[in-house]
C-alpha cells in the first residue's frame, strides 16, 4: 500500500480506548453488569499493552500552551470500573475531559459519546474542527456522524474494513501520526495509507 503525508489543523483531539464489550437487549440487567464486570477484571488481571505511538503522541499533546487549555480526551464504551484501571495499567494519566459508557445514553454506533466529547473541551461539533482516532468502523461511522474529521487507525481492523466505514484519513497506526502546536490549534501530520 502507498502513503502519504497529509497536515490536518484541529482545535482538539477525541481518542477511542480499545477494550469495549457491548451487550445488548438482555433482559436481567444485573447479569450483564456482572459478565462485564466478569470480563473487564479478566481483562486487567491478562495485562494491556500500550499500542505503538500512544506515548510519544500523548507527550507532543501535553507541551501545548496553557492558554488552550486541555485539547484533548478520551471517549470510550468502556465502564467507570475499568477505563481508570485499563489507563493506569499503561500509564497514563485520566483526562479531565474523558466520556465513558455511563456519560451517555446511547453508545456507538451513534454519535452522543463523540458529541459530548467535544462538548467537554468546549468545541463545537457543528465546526468540524476536531479530530477523532478511531480504530473501529463503528465508531468511525459514529465519527463522521458527530461531525468529526476522523483518523481511522488499523489496529484492529484492516484498512479494507475501515475504508469502508469512510473515514477522513487512515493510518497504519499512530506512530504515523505527530502532532504540533500552531497557537492554541493542533497541527497533525499523518502519514496516511491509500487503499
């Protein structure tokens, strides 16, 4: 596959948190919260592994101007039980500004948690000005729907697969991906895969 290398100028950054588990229509809510439960604790207990470019995007993230305040956060469908665990199992510091399964009504495939992102660092969706890093052709959907340029990353999914969810920008994953500050704007330059 060939690549290129594209600049996008954004407000703030919305990423996706890998680790979801989505149940649906079970009647006994309380035996889908313990299988969750189950699962997540399973999960942590295995061991995460940090995905290549995280940290060295996140720190590039972090060097920008106070005046712009935090720019960036996490949304995920991930619980309030296991999201802290999963972040602090890699290191990394909860954003003020994360949305998780139990901030939103309706999850992905609709765009509310990726809107309530965005409202939580002060942007307007309707702008178009903010990116979202999605490695799922649901959540690139439940992106473009939130009015986000999205980065679809193929992590999890093959560029084929995610081509299909017509994602703005693909990479292979986000040691692809650096950012720069430009003011109290973000400039990101991808290195994008043709499919």
């Amino acid at each position: 596959m060939a690549s290129e290398s594209t600049k996008v100028l954004v407000d703030g950054i919305l990423f996706d948190m890998d680790g979801e588990l989505q149940l649906k229509d079970d009647p006994d809510e309380s035996k889908l919260r313990a299988e969750v439960t189950r699962f997540e604790v399973e999960v942590i207990a295995k061991g995460l592994v940090l995905l290549p470019g995280v940290m060295p995007l996140l720190d590039q993230l972090s060097t920008g101007p106070e005046s712009a305040g935090t720019r960036w956060t996490i949304v995920t469908s991930a619980t309030r039980f296991y999201t802290p665990q999963a972040l602090k199992s890699v290191e990394i510091q909860i954003p003020e500004h994360i949305v998780m399964a139990e901030d939103v009504a309706r999850g992905k495939p609709h765009p509310d948690p990726y809107l309530k992102g965005a409202e939580n660092l002060g942007l307007d969706p309707a702008q178009g000005k903010h990116a979202l890093i999605e490695d799922a052709p649901s959540g690139v959907r439940a992106g473009k729907a939130a009015g986000s340029k999205v980065i679809g990353v193929c992590t999890s999914h093959t560029a084929e697969e995610i081509a299909a969810a017509e994602p703005d920008f693909i990479v292979e994953d986000l040691t692809k991906v650096s950012a720069a500050w430009v003011g109290t704007q973000i400039e990101l330059t991808l290195e994008t895969v043709q499919v």
